[in-house]
C-alpha cells in the first residue's frame, strides 16, 4: 500500500504542537526524530551508552513525518497546515524554518523500519521497557519488565517525559493506589504503574488509535483485570457541564470554562454503569501531556485526587515550566518535586 509522507523540519520545542497538528489534518500515523548530537547531555545512571551519533539533525532541531492515505490531496494538507504552524508563533512556540515537503512511499518503508532503533531500555531501578520483537532477561526478581509495541501511539519510553513520569510513578508508587492516567497513549503510563504495585489504573486517551495501542498493550501485559482503558477525557469522567456534548477534539480546552466550583469534592463512588475500574477520589494521576493542555485541566485533577494525593505530569518543554508551575499552585497543589532531562520537565505535586 501506498501512503504520502509528509515531512517538518522544526525544532524540537514545536515538536508536540506540530506532531499533534498533522493528527488533525488526517495523518494516520506520526514519526518524531530529535537531534541526535552527542552535546546533549544524557542520563546514563542506567548504563545507557551513547557513542555515536544518531542522526545529523542539528542540534535542538527534529523532523516530523506524517502519513497520509494515497488518495488525499497533499497540496490542500500543506495550504492547511502552513498557517497553523507558523500562528505557533504567537503562542510562544518557535517552530524554527518549518519546512514542509512530501513524497510516496510505501508502507512497509515507514510502519516498520522504526522498530530497528527500538531495544529494551531501563528506564529506572526497577523498570525495563522491552519491545515485544527483542529477547531481553531480566537482571533480577526486582526488575520488571513492560511489553510494548506502541504501533502507532505515543510512548515508547524513549522520549524524556515517558521516562520522567515512569520514574516518578517509582517514587511514589508504594502498593495498593488506585490511578488516572491521562492521556495514556501505548499505555506505558499504565502498565508502569502496576507492575511498580498500583492496585488499579483507569487509562483515558481522546484519540482511538491511542486507545486501541493502550488496550493491545496492556494485554500484551496480562493487566486486563488492573486497568482500564476508556476513550475519554478527565472533565467528561467528572461529569463537568457540556462535557458529554463536546467534540472530543475540543474537550481539553473546555476544563476550566465555567467551573467556580471545580474543586469541590467528587462523589466518593462513581456510578456503576461507569466501570470506571477505580474509586473517585483517586490516590494518584499521572498525565503526560503538553503544557498548554495541562494548564487547563489542573483543577479537574484535584477534583479527582484524595487530600494527600498526588499528581504527576509532563510533556513540558523547558520554557513553558513557570506556566504549569503557575497553574498547579493555582489550583491549589504544593509542587514537591521538579525533575529534568534534556529540555523537557516534570512536576511532582501534592493535595493539600
């Protein structure tokens, strides 16, 4: 099968915006490659070597593909796309020269050739992630070991945030939690999170591929009977005003909108017809998402947590730190912890 691929050349501050952009023009799949330079500096506390380059984009730069069914006109995607990028400006996104090309390819050159980069990776003490194509024994009982073929969802455990959130969920993880992963995508959030000790994990995601990834994964885990995965969003779980109504590409950015009483507690059971697979309020919720949607649902998070709970969230570029920092403080939440890697962040905080 035929498919048109189109490429992005941007920076890697602009890559989750772009990435997401490509989704709303239709692609059916999205590839991300950041610099490969050796100037970045890596975490190695797991033994991860890094002797050669990865590839020869310039550092702080990234190229994003995006595929498209052979019948689409690609001159109508690029005339729609163009614009969108470049108004990422006045948001204070810079998406570098953003040059946009395309070319045919067929399916097997892009579906698959990325599995070749993809090898088991200790993202923390006690977690491995291992593709399900690649042998891998664990080191030890204490390691455990995530099965992942992400298709085509976000969540590999390569990206930074994936593995700022899983190390995270290590930390605060201690058995027995009942969890709301946001945003799941592959679902690695999820999986982590009972294998570390999670009594159960509700996994929300808007996006069907994302769903279908997450659900294949977490059987692939033997985990059907721990979590969850539901085609949703937090504000329609809490049963926000017009939630149910929304479009589900519009859900995010209707979280805080008419909510002066968003922190008010939540029933202390959800419906049964829900089969939520967890009790609100909820002990933990992790979301690894970008920071212009974090920033609109904070409220609906402590909403969903217990007093003491904790929330957990990344996917958040360097220069956008104060604006969630900004926003959980907000809501009320105590930031108790902020972690790095590269250019990417996350925020560890509590209900108080």
């Amino acid at each position: 099968m035929l498919w048109h691929e189109l490429t992005v050349h941007t920076t890697e501050e602009a890559q989750e915006m772009i990435s997401n952009l490509l989704y709303e023009a239709g692609a059916g799949g999205v590839s991300i490659e950041e610099s490969g330079t050796l100037n970045k500096v890596r975490d190695t506390r797991y033994g991860e070597l890094y002797d050669e380059l990865l590839n020869d984009i310039p550092e702080g730069e990234a190229v994003i593909k995006g595929y498209y069914a052979e019948t689409v006109p690609m001159d109508a995607i690029i005339e729609e796309l163009a614009p969108r990028i470049e108004e990422l400006r006045e948001f204070g996104i810079d998406p570098g020269k953003a040059l946009i090309s395309w070319k045919t390819v067929d399916e097997n050159d892009w579906a698959h050739a990325w599995k070749q980069y993809f090898k088991p990776l200790r993202v923390s003490d006690r977690l491995t992630i291992k593709p399900t194509w690649e042998e891998y024994t664990p080191a030890g009982p204490e390691e455990k070991i995530i099965e992942l073929d992400p298709g085509m969802a976000f969540g590999t455990g390569t990206h930074p945030t994936t593995a700022l959130c899983l190390r995270a969920l290590e930390k605060h993880i201690s058995g027995d939690e009942e969890v709301i992963d946001v945003g799941t995508g592959s679902g690695i959030l999820a999986v982590g999170a009972v294998l570390l000790g999670a009594k159960s994990v509700l996994a929300l995601d808007l996006d069907p591929v994302a769903v279908e990834s997450a659900r294949e994964n977490v059987a692939l885990n033997r985990l059907q009977d721990s979590i969850t995965v539901k085609e949703s969003d937090l504000l329609s779980l809490l049963g926000g005003e017009g939630a149910a109504d929304t479009a589900a590409g519009e859900m995010w950015p209707s979280a805080r909108s008419g909510h002066s009483d968003a922190q008010q507690a939540v029933p202390a059971k959800p419906k049964a017809e829900d089969s939520l697979g967890v009790t609100l309020p909820v002990k933990v919720v992790v979301a690894n998402i970008l920071a212009e949607i974090i920033v609109l649902f904070t409220d609906d998070v402590y909403r969903a947590l217990q007093p003491g709970g904790v929330y957990i969230t990344s996917g958040i570029y360097k220069d956008k730190e104060g604006l969630v920092a900004q926003a959980l403080e907000s809501s009320g939440f105590e930031i108790k912890e902020v972690s790095r890697e590269e250019d990417w962040v996350a925020f560890t905080a509590g209900k108080r």
